[in-house]
C-alpha cells in the first residue's frame, strides 16, 4: 500500500514540473499583445518628441536667416544712402532738368560710390524702388555707372532686396527756417539738395518677420540742404526721432 502511495505521489509531482515546463517555454498571446502594444506607443512617444526638436530647430534657423538678411539689407541701405554724393544727373535728357536726388514715396533714386565686389570704381546712380507684387510689394536695387554722357546701361537686373512687402514708403526730412528738422515729407521736391534724412517705414505681410525703425542720416545731407537755403544752420549728422 505504501508503495503505490509513492507512485502516486511521484506521478503527481512529476505532472506539476511537466506543467511548469511547458508555462516556462514562452509567453501566453495576451502577454505578447501587451508587450508589442508598449513598444510602439514608446516608439510614438519618441518619435513624436524628436520630429518637434526637428521643427522647433528649423523654426529657429529659418528665424536667424530671417534677421540676418535684414541686417545685411539695412548695413546695405545705410551704406549706400549715407554716402549719397550731390552730384547733379539728369533723370529726363529731353527735359534737361536734373537733381541731387529724386525722391518719392515708393523711389529714392541717387548718386554714390558702389563696394569694390560689385562696381570697377567711380560713382554710380543707384535706384532703390517699392515695386507691387502679386503678393505684395518688393524692394528693388539697381545700380548703373556714370559717364561724362550719363548711366551707362544696368549691367546686372535689379536685385530683390526684400520681397513679401504689405505696405511701405519712403520719407525726407529737412531743416526748417530756423535749422531744424522739419516734418516728414513723402517726396522730396528739392532738385539741387541732399535730405538730411531719409527713412523707411515697411510692414511685412509675415507677421513673424519685423522691420526695426530704420532712419539714415546722409552724411552731406545737411550741407546740402544748408546750401540750398541760406541762413540756416547745419543739424547734426545722426538719427532723428
């Protein structure tokens, strides 16, 4: 009796360790789901955060182009119109009139030294212009050598200094009777003088993209204008409010 006892009880155990063998083997179909449902909410998870690094990277890049181009268009523009020179040109042959500068709203149109990269030397007339878009208005640059018989013919296409415009305008400042700053004007209606200041005023249709207050002294704006107009004094050369 005792030794069938012992079968039995050897016939269990040995049923047990089989069962645990078996459950050992691997894991049951839920447990599987589970753990392949975990992973790819993980892989969601990351990949999510690292596609808004990559936005949130771009984003910044393109925002440090985007000042960094207008910079180099206001060193550009406070280069060039600083150094305007008055030297006479004609902007009608058949009229015979001629100016220092023309000045309107949408044109500045001036004479002065060009950087060596992009000129042979000399003084060349220069034209800044507010041309409309289908999306807007964009600024342009054109430059043409002077010659004893006038400009020369554009040897380059003018250059789009800044595109994506809403709205923007040029303004002149000059001296008054007393020798100090008058009102801003839209044009600039003296033919023989430089204005002491000129200004743009620009609004982007991106309202991420911002123009900082941009105001330009002409070095011999001044003079010019002092010249012109007897009796008044000459202002100092440096931004106005």
């Amino acid at each position: 009796m005792n030794r069938r006892a012992t079968l039995v009880s050897r016939h269990r155990r040995g049923s047990v360790l089989c069962r645990s063998g078996k459950a050992a083997l691997g894991f049951t179909l839920i447990e599987v789901l589970v753990a392949v449902g975990l992973l790819a909410f993980g892989m969601t998870l990351a990949i999510a955060a690292l596609r808004g690094a990559t936005q949130a990277s771009s984003h910044a890049e393109a925002a440090a182009r985007r000042a960094e181009r207008l910079r180099a268009v206001q060193g550009l523009l406070r280069t060039q119109l600083s150094g305007a020179l008055p030297i006479s040109f004609s902007s009608d042959p058949d009229s015979g009139e001629n100016h220092v500068l023309i000045g309107k709203d949408d044109e500045v149109v001036f004479v002065a030294g060009m950087p060596g990269y992009l000129a042979r030397g000399g003084a060349y007339l220069q034209t800044l212009k507010l041309q409309p878009t289908a999306s807007g208005r964009q600024l342009l640059f054109e430059f043409q050598q002077l010659s004893p018989d006038g400009p020369l013919p554009a040897e380059r296409a003018p250059h789009v200094l800044l595109d994506g415009i809403a709205e923007a305008k040029f303004e002149y400042r000059t001296l008054d009777s007393q020798g100090q700053p008058g009102p801003w004007q839209g044009q600039w209606t003296q033919n023989g003088a430089l204005p002491p200041l000129l200004r743009l005023r620009l609004r982007f249709a991106d309202p991420a993209m911002a123009w900082p207050d941009f105001t330009v002294a002409l070095r011999l704006g001044a003079a010019s204008a002092a010249a012109s107009a007897p009796g008044t004094a000459a202002i100092v050369q440096g931004e106005s409010p």
